[in-house]
C-alpha cells in the first residue's frame, strides 16, 4: 500500500503532461452544456434544479469514459511497458488501483469542473441542494463503474480503438438492461431473474441517487461493481502474463 499513492500521483500527473486531459474535460463540458440547456430543456422547464444535467450522464459516461479507459492498460501492452511494470517492487492490488483511482479523481475534477451550473441554480431559484450533492456523489460513482469495466476490458486488448468498443459494448448492456423492450425479451424467465436483470441498469440504480435518494443499496451496487470488474481486471493481467 505504501506505493499506492505514488502510482495515483504518477498516472494522474501522466494525464496533464498531454493534450489528452484538456480535451476531455473542454468536451465533457461542452457536452454537458448542450445537453442540459438544449436537449434537456433546462429554461423551458421553469424548475431551479439540475435534473436536466444529471439525467444525460449515463449517456454522456457511455463515450466519454470509455475514451478515458481505453489507455490505462492497452498501451502499457501494446509498447511492451507493461512486463517492466510488473517486474517492479510494487503489488498487483497497487498498480491496477492506483490506475484506476487516477483515472476516476480525473473524472471527479471534470465532473467538479460543471460547478458553475450549481451557481446558476442557485441564483435563478431556491434549489434543494442536497439532492445535487447527491447527484453529484451518484454521478461520480457511476463514473467510477464505467471505468472499472473499461479498466478490464482495456487490459484485454492490445488496440486502444478495440478497447474502446469492447468498454462502449459492455457498458452498453449495463444502461439497457433496465429497459421494457429487454425485459420483455426474458418472458420466458423466472420473475427473480427478470428483477435480477433489471437491478443491473445503470440508469434505475442512478436515477434514485439523482433525487437526492441515498440508498446505501445503490451506493454498494457502484462499489461492488468497481471492486469486481477490478478484480477480473487483475485476473486478465495476470493471464495474459502467463501466455
């Protein structure tokens, strides 16, 4: 554990060192500004809340952070770093950790960056803002299940391009699994197995905490989720090690 923190501190400072960090954070804003005001409707609404923001963010998380995965591992594979990396005198728990714990504070700092919307608000109206903080804490942890699963499936492939797609794909099932149109395709299923698959939809689980709902049982879906799909992510590595 001793390492952890410089491995955070080294992977965090590595985003800033390229025009990489910039982008992201300009497009994300800029996204979050369309959505929220254009597509959500934010004026129309006539309501000093941040529901037209946060309702978007399972969208947004869908391109978004898969483009922020994609290079936590796979270049470390395709340029050969990543045997060097393990010889080092650090645990498999700190690098994967520290990986995606820099990746998900990157995502924190652009999500805080949205900070003026919250003033806007404010200004404009009386808004209940434990619910954006609530929001808030629901969106980064949301965040946080993105980039686990893009942290696997980026040490799965070698092209960031295809780490990209297996990430958008996997995520993808995760946001529509709560949909009518798919659960009326298990029919044929058992009512727990449909309520099951249900339960793993990004959105349902979220909306709640985007009413200011803190269920503790939302909060531990995001975190079990992180901790499992990190798991296999050190699974993959050491695979692919071995072969």
């Amino acid at each position: 554990m001793r390492q952890l923190p410089v491995i955070v501190s080294r992977e965090l400072g590595s985003y800033f060192a390229t025009p990489l960090a910039y982008i992201f954070i300009l497009i994300f804003l800029v996204l979050s500004g369309l959505f929220t005001f254009y597509l959500g409707g934010f004026y129309e609404r006539g309501q000093a809340d941040l529901s037209a923001f946060f309702d978007f963010h399972p969208w947004l998380y869908l391109f978004l952070i898969p483009a922020l995965a994609m290079r936590l591992w796979a270049e470390e594979r395709k340029s050969g770093s990543i045997e060097l990396l393990m010889t080092l005198p650090i645990t498999r728990f700190e690098v994967v950790t520290g990986k995606f714990l820099a990746a998900w504070l990157f995502a924190g700092m652009s999500l805080l960056l949205t900070f003026p919307m919250v003033l806007t608000v404010n200004y404009l109206g009386e808004p209940d803002n434990g619910i954006i903080v609530a929001a808030y804490l629901g969106s980064w942890l949301l965040a946080g299940a993105f980039l686990a699963i893009g942290s696997c499936m980026s040490a799965l492939a070698k092209n960031q391009v295809i780490a990209f797609i297996l990430t958008v794909t996997a995520c993808f099932l995760f946001i529509v699994s709560g949909l009518p149109m798919v659960l009326d395709a298990f029919n044929w299923a058992p009512q727990w197995l449909i309520d099951a698959v249900a339960s793993l939809s990004f959105p349902v689980r979220f909306s709640s905490l985007g009413k200011g709902i803190i269920d503790v049982r939302d909060v531990l879906y995001f975190l079990s989720l992180i901790v499992a799909w990190l798991a296999a992510t050190a699974v993959v590595i050491d695979l692919k090690k071995a072969v």
